[in-house]
C-alpha cells in the first residue's frame, strides 16, 4: 500500500480516538472549573454571614444574652441564604429553597454550639413527615464520666477553661469548681506551673508566694503607668509633672505619680491555675479508677509542651 | 487515477482540519478561558472595593468596564443592589431594632444604578446593603460560532463568557 494511504487510514482511526478523549478531559476541566466557583461563592457567602455575625454582636451590648445570640446567628443565616442566592445570580430564591442544598450550618461557639439541621416535622393528617431546618437548642461541650457511685460532670470550652461538677452517692458528697486546667509541677527544672512559696494544705492554696515560673520562664508583675503624666517646664528652670488636666484646660497639680497601678493578671492567672489544677487532679479525679485517672488527670506527660528555655 | 484523485483530495481536507481548524479551535477555547478569568478578577475587584469602601464611584466603574472591553469582546453588565430597609415601626425591647439579616431588602438594578452614578459621580452605599453583579458577554466568540458551525447547538441566547458576584457591605460609604 502507498504512503498516502496508511497515512489516511491512521488518520481516520486515530482522529475520533482523539476528539473523545480531549472532549472527556474538557468535561473533567470543566467539572473541576465548576466544583471550584462553587466553593468559592460557597466561601465568600460564609464570610459575609460572618461579616453580619460580627457587625451585629459587635454594636449590641447585649450580644451575649442567649435571645440576642439566637436573632443574631438567624440574622446570619438570613444574611448566608440571600449571599449564596445572590451569587449564583439568582436573586429570586428564597430561602428555603437555598437551604435544600445546605445540609447544616454549625456554629461553634466558647463553651458549645449552635446547629441550623433539617428538622422532622410532627406529622399532619396525611401522615406525611416533613423536615424543616430549625435552629436546635444550645448544646454545650460536655462529658459525663461514672466510676461505680462516683460521677464527673465537665464543662470544656474552647481553650483551657472547665467546668467541673462532682457527684458522689455513697457519701452523698457534691463538688463543684470551675477555673483552668495548666500542667503543674514541683520541679523547677521542669515544663508546667512551678511556685515557691507557702502552701496551706487545709485550704488548698497558696498563703505565701515568693516566685512563680511558667516553662522555666519567671512571671513577674509588671509595674504600669496608667495615668499620663504632663511635664510643665517652671520660670525658674526646673520641672513640675502632674497628672490631671481640669475640665477648663488649667493644670491641677498633684503629687507626680509613676506607679499607679500593677499589672499582676499573669501572675493571678498562673497562681489560681495552680490551685485550680491542684484540686482537680487531687481532690476529684484521684477519685476514680487507673483508666479514667489516666484520661483525665493533667500532668507534663499527657500536654504536648514545647520543651524550650527563653532566652533574652 | 481517479483513486489517487479521492486519496489526494480526502488526505489534503484531513489535513485542513488536522492542521487548520482543531489548533484555531482549542486556542478560541482557550481565548474563551483568559476573558472569562479577567472578568471575574475585575469583577471580584469592583465588589471587593464596593465592600470594603461603602461606595462604587463613576471614575471605578468606568475603569472595570474599561478594564472587560481590552478582552476584545462586548459584556452586558448588571448590577443589583439590595438596601437593607430599616423599619423603624418594628417593635423590640432590644438595644439595637433592626440587624443585617433581618429586615426587609429592597432592589435597586441596573439603570436606577447607572441614573444615580451619573448624577451623583457615586453611589453611596450602607452597612449591610448587598451587591450583585453579573456580566456576560454579548458577542459571539471565535469559540462559539466554530462551535456553532460544527455542533448546531449553540442558540441565539447563550453565553460562553458568564461571571457573577457578590457581596455584603462592610462599612457605611461617604
């Protein structure tokens, strides 16, 4: 056979071998196209429910009351459905209907979240169940653990905040706390919460403190000043600081004042974190058995600490 | 010699296609690709812009439409703008009456759009208000009318160039 011809007879059957293949891979860029400006007017109608979230708690001082928190994140939810809508270039839809595509919207907040889900109906007459997405009630972060008689409610919250609530039947003994969980640590060379100072075993807490040390790094107080203090340059050449302006813009003079203030929220924050820890894991929860000690008591061993020394 | 007439002539139309219209087709595509992605990077600009400083000014819309038509091909833009309606007739024992979300959106399109930025070299927008723009493109492409010629399937009203975006206002303009 010529040349010519095996080059026709290759080119008839590798030309529609050709033309399907690349019109399947331009489905699959396509799909993958598609996929990705669904995420991101998924995620640009996120940020602006977000946006409203923030812009409405942010100019309500009673943000944080639980009535408030519910209009607020239902305003949101308004906001995300006519953000989502509005950018699919249907305007028109409501929000139901934009909500048939949405499975859930979590929102998790300090110390538990709220839940928009598909809820079941009651059903009517026809015996038809319908699902409606409703705002569920508040859930918080909990968890229950039970040794015989002995039982341990606590509260998480995002960071190491607990709440922590002890109930034991056969003594009929009830505790109840809430503070910060840290490592603590009787060893100065060690990761954690170490204090120096006089310990009052009756009353769990600490009477006197001479240092505290937090991963080996000294917390100390911080001497602050919080008022500003004016210098008035006198006649005679020296100089006069006050600290107070009257209303009509004359100097008031008092005594100049450096100090006035001391900055020690580090310093409680580390100490009641200690007595805290201290009653957790001494009163409470060397209550229970090896397993749940394990679990839940707070040591070096079970925090992941970064074992580093600060140098300046 | 009449079968090496037919060979010549089918191998030298393969050729045509092979060499001429497969290539001018997958660049169309792809010239199709490049202004979809510039219109939606000017048109996510312009609301990004509108979002973040309360207002759309004549001087930035002229420069967005500018900015489309160096594609080399012709868009239809609308733009709707959804104001957040304060009633202040609602009843509430709250401190504050009326949040985003919550209230009644009225719309404002196109030429009532167009109108108040002629007139005004602006248009002023608030907090909470929303913006909605949509473009697409009015001529046929390269792209579309070899598609035309080959599929048939391609209508009068279809677009190969569509971009939509939105946004809610995040400050009060002015």
């Amino acid at each position: 056979m010529r040349l010519q011809n095996l080059i026709i007879i290759f080119v008839v059957i590798a030309l529609p071998v050709i033309i399907i293949l690349s019109v399947y891979v331009n489905y699959q860029v396509d799909t993958a196209n598609l996929r990705a400006s669904y995420d991101n007017k998924f995620l640009s109608a996120t940020y602006d429910m977000l946006t409203a979230f923030q812009l409405n708690t942010t100019n309500d001082k009673y943000s944080t009351t639980s009535d408030s928190l519910v209009r607020d994140i239902e305003a949101s939810i308004n906001t995300f459905s006519a953000a989502f809508a509005g950018s699919l270039g249907l305007t028109g839809m409501s929000k139901s209907d934009v909500m048939t595509y949405v499975p859930a919207l979590l929102f998790t907040m300090y110390d538990g979240y709220y839940i928009y889900a598909p809820t079941a109906k009651v059903a009517n007459e026809s015996d038809k169940i319908t699902y409606d997405h409703t705002l569920k009630p508040y859930v918080y972060y909990t968890d229950e653990y039970k040794n015989g008689n002995k039982k341990i409610i606590i509260n998480y919250s995002l960071d190491n905040y607990v709440a922590v609530y002890y109930y034991d039947e056969d003594n009929n003994e009830y505790q109840s706390k809430a503070g910060y969980l840290e490592a603590i640590t009787k060893n100065l060379n060690s990761n954690g919460i170490y204090i120096d100072g006089t310990w009052d075993d009756v009353n769990k807490t600490f009477t006197s403190i001479n240092s505290i040390y937090y991963n080996r790094v000294e917390i100390d107080r911080d001497e602050i000043l919080i008022k500003n203090v004016y210098s008035h340059k006198n006649p005679d050449g020296t100089t006069t600081n006050y600290y107070s302006i009257k209303a009509d813009g004359t100097i008031e003079n008092f005594n100049p004042i450096e100090k006035e203030s001391i900055e020690a929220s580090a310093y409680d924050y580390y100490k009641e974190a200690y007595e805290f820890t201290y009653w957790y894991n001494n009163e409470i929860i060397n209550k229970f058995d090896n397993d749940t000690k394990n679990k839940l008591t707070i040591s070096i061993d079970n925090l992941a600490l970064p074992n580093v020394r600060f140098k300046f | 010699m009449g079968g090496e007439t037919l060979t010549t002539i089918v191998s030298i139309f393969l050729a045509a296609i092979l060499i001429g219209i497969f290539p001018m087709i997958a660049i169309a595509d792809r010239n199709d690709d490049i202004s979809q992605l510039t219109v939606q990077t000017y048109t996510s600009e312009l609301v990004d812009k509108a979002v973040k400083t309360g207002k759309i000014t004549e001087e930035d819309f002229n420069s967005f439409v500018q900015a489309i038509y160096s594609t080399g091909n012709t868009y239809d833009i609308d733009v709707e703008i959804q104001v957040l309606d304060e009633n202040p007739s609602k009843k509430t024992t709250q401190y504050t009456e009326t949040k985003i979300g919550e209230n009644v959106y009225y719309s404002i399109f196109t030429t009532q759009f167009m109108n108040e930025l002629e007139t005004n070299s602006a248009y002023i927008l608030k907090e909470g208000d929303r913006i909605i723009v949509k473009v697409s493109n009015t001529n046929t492409t390269i792209a579309q009318s070899l598609k035309n010629f080959f599929y048939s399937l391609a209508g009068n009203n279809s677009y190969s160039i569509v971009v939509t975006d939105s946004g809610t206002i995040a400050v009060n303009g002015g």
